[in-house]
C-alpha cells in the first residue's frame, strides 16, 4: 500500500521537527547573558512556539469539526472534530511541557497562576483531554456527538482570547516576537530556525489530522460492518 498524503506530511513533519531540535541546540546563536536569567532555557523557544502555533491549528480544526457535525450532521466534520480534539492533546501538552521547562529555569517557577495566558492555554489543553477521554468512555451516538461538539465550539473562544492576552495583562508571559512590527525582536538565524519548526509543526499537525480521520473512518466502518454481524448472529 502505497503512503498517502498525511503519511507522507506526518514523515516530513518528523525529519523537520528533529531538524530544528538540533539547530536550536548546536547551532541557534544563544542570547545575550543580561537577557535572560537562563539563557541555555531560552533554546526552547525553537519547539515552545512552533508547538503552539500547530495546537491554534488543531483547534481551529475542532472548531471546524464540532460546527460542521452541529449544522450539517456532517460525518466527515465529525472525525475532523475527533481528529482536532487528538491534535489539540498531543500539541498542547507538548507546549505546555515545554513550556513548564523553560519557565522552571527562566521564572524560578513552572507554571504562574496569575498570568492569563497560561491559564487560557492550559484550558485549552484540558478541553482536548476531556474530548479525548471522555469519547473514549462513550458509546458513539448523537446525543454523545452533540456534548462534545458543544464543547468545541465554546471552547474555542479561548483561542482569540489566549492569542491576544499577552497584549492585554502581561504578567510573565513574553508578548508576541513575530508580526509585531517591531525590528530586531529575533535575529536572522533565530528566525530561519523558528521558521524551519513553525513550517514542521505545520506538516506533523497536518499529517496528523488527515491521518486520524482515516483511521476514524476505518473504525466507524468496522463497527457497521460487526452491527451487520451481530444482528445476523441473532
């Protein structure tokens, strides 16, 4: 069988992501001593906001989902809901990992529950953990789709809200370093790293989502094919 489209996003998504973790660890020039309190830390940067940027996309995808199967009764927008919801987890627990690391040796501290952006974030994330589990605890049914397709859908205002939270409260959280207008918030080499990551996470969470709504398919048509089963048994 010959690999499909997201196999082959998923492949590149892989060999870009390992190229831009040792970039950032061998060649990334480091920054300046007075700038950060760990400077070795800051090197997390290369996966930390590439990360999230590929969890904004896997969210968007679950809002997509969810708002397609409330509207339509689209089963094709339901396994992209399922296959958002699967992004959104691993994305978001690869941000906030990253995230707590950096902040450990940075701020003397993982996580600061009084900054607004990393309270939104990691909502986000317990949002995709709950879609994950409880779809995985549930019989599949209308009812079941239209719980969790509700949730996608309102919980997906905190993905402008997390965005723009740094521009409203910063408190530890760094403001944006990219589109801001401003000259000189990343140098030439930190940026073509940056970008290298942004342009793999992009492919892995691509490849992700068209990958897990083929198996999405591949399990919904199994389980018709077992009722057929099941009732001829009877």
């Amino acid at each position: 069988m010959k690999p499909r489209l997201g196999e082959w996003l998923l492949l590149t998504g892989f060999l870009g992501i390992t190229s831009t973790l040792l970039l950032a660890f061998l060649w990334a020039p480091s920054v300046s001593l007075d700038a950060f309190e760990s400077p070795a830390a800051q090197r997390l940067f290369y996966w930390h906001v590439p990360s999230a940027w590929a969890a904004f996309i896997a969210f968007g995808a679950l809002f997509l989902g969810s708002a397609g199967w409330m509207f339509k009764r689209s089963e094709r927008m339901w396994r992209l809901h399922v296959a958002g919801s699967e992004a959104g987890l691993a994305t978001g627990l690869m941000t906030v990992w990253s995230g707590c690391v950096w902040g450990a040796a940075e701020w003397g501290t993982p996580w600061d529950w009084s900054d607004v952006r990393l309270n939104t974030f990691g909502l986000l994330t317990l949002l995709a953990v709950y879609l994950v589990l409880g779809r995985n605890s549930q019989p599949d049914g209308i009812e079941t789709r239209d719980t969790f397709a509700g949730f996608g859908l309102y919980g997906f205002v905190l993905v402008p809200f997390t965005y723009i939270a740094t521009r409203i409260w910063a408190i530890r959280h760094p403001g944006p370093v990219v589109g801001t207008g401003d000259e000189g918030s990343i140098n030439g080499d930190m940026g073509l790293v940056l970008f290298l990551g942004a342009l793999s996470f992009t492919a892995l969470i691509m490849g992700h989502i068209l990958t897990s709504m083929r198996i999405t398919k591949c399990e919904q048509r199994i389980f018709q094919v077992q009722q057929v089963l099941d009732k001829e048994v009877l």
